[in-house]
C-alpha cells in the first residue's frame, strides 16, 4: 500500500511532464542530431552520412575510458588520474571525433546556456524583453574578454571568469539606471540599451590598442559570435560551468521563478526573501551567459527567442519552459551553425564560413520585430 501511494505522489509530481513537452524535447532534439550530423558529414575529407554516423557511434571510442578521459579532461587531467592518453583510432572516427565534433558539442552547450539565462532574466524582471544580449550582460562579458586579451593576455586562461565579472558588472550597472523606487519592464531595456551601446562602443575602441592582427581578428570573432576553430578545449572550459552551477542552478530555481512572477507582495506572504532569490537567480543567468560568450564571442537573440517559441508551445510554468529551453537552445544554435559553417561552401563553392551570431541575429531580429507587432502589451510577463 505505501508503495503504490509513493508512486501515485511521483506521477504527481512528474504531472507537468505531459506529451506536448516530451514531444517538444523529442523534435528538438532530431533537429540537434540531424544537424550535427551533417555538421561531421561535411569538410575537407569528405565521407558519406553512413562513415559520419558510424564514427560519431564508434564503440573504440564510447568503449574506451582513456579516449574519452582524454578528449573530456585532456591529456594532462587524464594522466594524472592513471588514463592511458595514447591511442588509435580510425581515420574518419579520428577527424570526426577531433575536429567537427567538438564544434557541434559546443553549440549544443552555447545554445542551452543562452536560452536558460534568457528564462532567468525575462521571469526575474518581468520583462519579456529581457535577454543576456539585450540587458547589457553579453556586452560587458565581451569587453572584459576584449580587454584580457588585448591588455592581460596571460590571463586568457581565466576567461570564463573574467567574462562574468564584466557581465555582471554590466547587469547591475543596468539595474542601477533603470532603479526608481523599483523597476519596470521599459526602464530596463531602454537602461539595457544604453549601457550595451557603450559597451559594443568601447570594444570598438579597444581594436585600436591591439598589438597585431591575430588579436584583432580574435577580437572580431568575440563581437560576432563565431564557432570556427573551437576544439576540445573550449568544451572543457564550458562545460563544468553548465553541468556544476548553470543546470543545478535552473532546477532549483524553477519555482522560485514561478513564484516570482506573481509578483513582489505575494512572493514576500509565501515566504520568499524576494531580492536575495532575485539576487541569486540572475547570479546563474550571468554565469550562463558568460560562460557561453566566453568560448563563442556575443552569439545574439538565442536568449531572447528561445524562451518566446518555447513558451508559446508548452506553457508559462518554469518546470516545462526550463526543460523545454534546455533542448530546443542547442537545437537553434547548431542549426545555426550548421548554415554559418554550410552555406557558402555548398552554394557558392567558397570556403567562408559565417559567424553563427549573423545567422541568429537574421533569425531573430524578424522574430523581434513580429513580437512587437503581435503583442499589445510588450515588455512584461
């Protein structure tokens, strides 16, 4: 008996898991695969969807402690845990695995990071506006990395923190313009558009102080958002980020969102500490954000459409629209990146890639647009 009542209050529990939003999760998630796997399909060594598929599924690899200890925590990390760091491995599997891989994996982890901070910031501000790139969050992450590595390069090892310190500097900077006995949901974007404007102005300034050109055409890939180039190490710095605070964080804070959103008085009767949980959960967007910039350079919109299209699928409930961030961010991203890195080569038989924040700002620059057509009372939740 106290067994089937245990299960009856885990179906409970679980009743905001229904098929709208595990079938949301599934497309997203067919999207992100089929991508990706023409992301691995296409490159220099050409090879069919049949050898990409076969070497991303490659057992000597998903079999292997040591090949994946090693490409997960490195050479030096996963010898110093007693991993063996030499190994072989087919051709295609090597090239897979080595360089197209780590590009999809880390498009996979910009596009949940963006769109869970976007949910954050759009419900602790009430402000469906609200986003990383529009707050100022994403400029000021961009200026602390634009200025290690123009001014500090031996820092450049510390740029995830380095980009949250700017970002969250840029935040409250945001919050502090925008603060008049409270907030509303204008002050705040307007507030945000202002401090972003000299932000973006200031790294623009900072090209004039690089030493050489390979700086400054790093320094152009950071304001852009580009994927091109990113190997194994860039998903090692991000990924720690995502699993230990930015998805811990989301979880535990999805009904403190909820509540949120019924506003400050209520919020207070329930017993919430209304600024130290707002405190907190912005705290986690800044660190998903810029995180996320920190290895992909200012990828625009993804934190302000994703929330949108999920919402209108799934509901307001931060249980389901988390979840639903979650999968259909990467999703985004590595189709976006898929077109950025595809779209010349296969039409023009030109090696250009695009910066993925070019495609997401053409995607979501017209979603912007047709939000403030559709919606009458644009800019709060």
């Amino acid at each position: 008996m106290a067994a089937k009542t245990d299960s009856v209050a885990s179906l409970r529990r679980l009743g905001w898991l229904d098929p709208t939003l595990v079938g949301f999760c599934a497309v997203s998630v067919a999207l992100t695969i089929l991508a990706g796997l023409i992301q691995v399909r296409f490159g220099t060594f050409p090879m069919s969807f049949a050898t990409a598929w076969a070497a991303v599924s490659d057992p000597a690899v998903w079999l292997r402690p040591n090949v994946l200890a090693t490409l997960l925590l490195g050479e030096g990390a996963a010898s110093a845990l007693g991993f063996t760091t030499a190994y072989d491995l087919a051709k295609p599997t090597l090239i897979v695995w080595s360089i197209r891989l780590p590009r999809v994996l880390v498009a996979m982890l910009v596009g949940l990071s963006l769109a869970l901070s976007g949910a954050i910031f759009q419900a602790v501000t009430k402000n469906e506006l609200a986003s990383p790139f529009i707050l100022g969050v994403s400029s000021g992450a961009g200026l602390a990395i634009l200025l290690t590595l123009v001014a500090f390069p031996a820092l450049s090892t510390l740029l995830p923190v380095t980009a949250a310190v700017g970002g969250t500097l840029a935040f409250l900077v945001v919050y502090a313009i925008a603060w008049k006995g409270g907030t509303s949901p204008v002050r705040l974007v307007l507030a945000g558009v202002i401090v972003g404007t000299v932000l973006n102005s200031l790294q623009t300034a900072l090209f004039f102080f690089a030493g050489d050109v390979g700086t400054v055409q790093q320094a152009v890939a950071w304001t852009t958002g580009s994927l091109t180039g990113v190997d194994w190490e860039q998903v090692r710095m991000l990924l720690p980020w995502v699993v230990l605070v930015v998805l811990p964080g989301t979880a535990l804070g999805a009904r403190q969102l909820n509540v949120l959103l019924l506003g400050e008085s209520t919020a207070s009767a329930l017993g919430m500490r209304v600024e130290r949980t707002r405190f907190l959960l912005s705290g986690i967007g800044i660190v998903a954000a810029a995180a996320s910039v920190a290895v992909a350079g200012i990828v625009g919109f993804v934190g302000l459409i994703v929330p949108h299209m999920v919402r209108t699928v799934v509901g307001t409930d931060h249980k389901r629209l988390l979840v639903g961030c979650a999968f259909a961010g990467p999703a985004l991203v590595v189709v976006a990146d898929t077109v950025a890195r595809l779209f010349f080569p296969v039409v023009f038989g030109s090696p250009t890639q695009l910066p993925v924040g070019i495609v997401t700002g053409l995607v979501g620059g017209p979603y912007f647009l047709y939000l403030m057509r559709k919606r009458q009372q644009l800019g709060e939740l």
